[in-house]
C-alpha cells in the first residue's frame, strides 16, 4: 500500500512539473511570469479600462463593492461636515426656526443613508437638502455626477466582461491528444476541433507555432523558438463551414519539424506545440481565439480519431462527443523519412532506370563444329 502510495505521488508531483513547464495550458492560459519589469506598475492605471477587464472575478467584485461603499462613505462623512459645521446636529440645540441643510440629519448614521439615497437616487423623501446653504446644493450635484460615472464605468466593466469573445471560446473544444498517421498515402499530424454552438465562427483560420529550443550555428542557445506549422482541412484552411468536428492535419514532409522524428524518439524530444484558431463570433461580430497546446506525451504515432458524426433514420446528422478524443489503432511508418523511402523506392521499381556501368559485349556465333 506504502509503495502504491509513493507511485502515485511520484506520478503526480511528474505530471505537476510537467504542467508548469507548459507555456499555454490545455485550456489556452499562458503560464508566464513578468520579472524585473524596469516600468512602474502605475503605467497599468493608463489603461484602467483594460486592466479591470482583465483582473479575476474576484478582484473585480472586490473593487466593484468597494467603490461603491467607499463613495457612500465618503460622501456620507462630507455630508455630516456640512451638517457639523453649519449646526444642524442636534447636540447644537437648534432653534425652533432654524433651517438646516439637510433635514433630518442627526448624526454620522443618518449621513450615509442620505448619502446612499442620492447616489443610487432612491430618495426616500424622508432626507432632503433645503436652499439654505450653497455648499449642501454644490455637493448635491457633485455626488450626483461622480455617482453616474461611477455606475457607469462599474456596469460596463461587468457586462463587457461577461459579453467577452474569451467566454466563447470555452464552447471551442480541441482533442486532448494529437495523432499522427498516414491520411491520403502521407504522413500527417492530426488534431481534431469541434464548435459546441450550433452558431459559426465567421472567417475561422486555424495555423500553429511549434515551441522549442534551438541552438543557432553561432552558439545562442533561443528559448521558445517559434517554428510555423500549417494546418490544412481538405476543404481549405480559411472560411471553414465549422457546424461540425473538423480534422485539422499537417503534412509531415521534408520542410516539417516533425519529419527526422519517430514513433521511438517522440518521447524525447522536447516541444510544445501550440494551435489555435481565430474567428468572428456570429451573434456579437467580436474576434475569438483559441488555444491549446500538445507536448509529446500527448501525440500519439500511429493513432487515426475514431468517427463521430452519424446519420440517423429520420435523416439528421448526429455527433457523438463520447467519442470525440478517441483513438484508434492503425499501421503507420515509424518514421517520416521510411515512408517517403518507400515510396521512392517503389516508383524507381515501376519506372525503372538506366545503369552506367553496365556494358553490353556482343558475342560472335561460329558454325563450325567439331566432331
């Protein structure tokens, strides 16, 4: 129990410092980490709008509130400095005459209600602000200003985060692993893609950028060196008809990074490759992309997807997402280079060719014969 205990702990703590080592997670995040940033963090309040945006639920709610309960209290305190400084609170002892500039004001309590009544403009009718001072009417109409832009700017901030394409591109699924097989007599790495909305993505584009770490000729040692990969569908890889799962492929050929692997060395290399699909989304015309990413563990060689998208008796097309990521097993070359081998080896056999070194000698015939 001891040993199956520590095995899946040591499993665990493996798959734990393979996850960190991603640059995108599966469900499209960048896990990188900003150090030494000679700027000070105060160039992000330039762009408030963005920044709030992109701050966390939590975060967002957090200042949500507090700007709220800051402004009531704020103008709650400069509210019970007017009545205080004008003597309207009742341990003055007001006259029977005297006219205050808020009514109804008895303490630093009943400051922020009147204070939350005029900036959510809910106006009980119990509170009012009389004509008596000047001061009390220019805050009035300045926590009334302040109080509309501060709706305004809250509001907006949550319904542009919930109206986000980001939030779209959760309903874009890709495959947990990729596979490489033979598709059409070449060699391919396929990824398959499937939009969960019956709604389309306007103008999908699907391309990929392969992470790895290369050695220049002069000795730099490049981190996260970024290799194009093409991705193609056999009905082109612009303007797709995304109703249903797509298979995406990239032919493994002699300008493909993946063309001096094989199924035995897979394993150790060390890649990360990133896809991702762009698009407009069809009911806010606002741009989408998502990512995801593979490192070799996940590409499995000699696998095909197994098929998902049926036809029913009453004519429908269905699709089977219990089988979305499934694989199956099939004959595929262990390496690019073997494939194309073979191949060239079999069309020198149909064609034939013509040897330099043979000579053809003629050898004279005699009749004669001895007896």
């Amino acid at each position: 129990m001891f040993s199956y205990l520590r095995e899946r702990f040591t499993s665990h703590l493996r798959e734990r410092g393979r996850r960190r080592a991603r640059l995108v997670s599966k469900d499209g995040r960048c896990n990188i980490e900003f150090g030494n940033v000679e700027r000070s963090r105060f160039v992000f309040l330039i762009d408030i709008w963005t920044t709030i945006l992109d701050l966390r639920w939590r975060y967002k709610m957090t200042i949500f509130i507090s700007a709220f309960l800051g402004s009531w209290f704020l103008f709650g305190l400069l509210w019970y400095v007017v009545a205080y400084i004008h003597k309207d609170l009742p341990e003055f002892n007001p006259s029977i005459n005297h006219t205050p500039c808020v009514e109804n004001i008895n303490g630093l309590t009943s400051a922020f209600l009147f204070s939350l009544e005029t900036q959510v403009t809910i106006g009980y009718g119990f509170r009012c602000v009389t004509e008596q001072c000047a001061t009390a009417i220019f805050l009035l109409i300045f926590q009334s200003i302040l109080g509309v832009i501060i709706n305004s700017f809250m509001c907006g901030a949550i319904l542009a985060k919930i109206s986000r394409s980001k939030n779209r591109a959760k309903t874009i699924t890709f495959s947990k692993n990729a596979v490489i097989s033979k598709r059409g007599g070449k060699l391919c790495l396929l990824i398959r893609v499937a939009n969960l909305r019956k709604s389309l993505l306007i103008g999908s584009h699907i391309y990929g950028k392969l992470l790895k770490t290369t050695i220049t000729p002069e000795g730099e040692t490049i981190i996260l060196d970024q290799v194009n990969i093409e991705f193609v569908v056999d009905a082109g890889n612009e303007n797709l008809f995304f109703i249903s799962p797509l298979t995406i492929y990239h032919v493994i050929d002699k300008n493909s990074p993946f063309f001096h692997m094989a199924a035995e060395t897979l394993l150790q290399q060390d890649f990360e490759l990133v896809v991702f699909l762009d698009g407009t989304v069809e009911a806010t015309s606002a741009t989408c992309q998502v990512r995801t990413s593979y490192i070799p563990e996940e590409v499995l060689w000699g696998y095909r997807f197994a098929p998902i998208v049926s036809k029913t008796k009453e004519g429908k097309y269905r699709v089977d997402f219990q089988n979305f990521s499934k694989t199956v097993a099939v004959e595929t070359p262990h390496c690019a280079f073997c494939l194309y081998n073979e191949k060239e080896a079999k069309a020198k056999e149909k064609k034939g060719y013509d040897n330099p070194g043979f000579v053809l000698s003629e050898v004279s015939e005699t009749s004669d014969t001895k007896m």
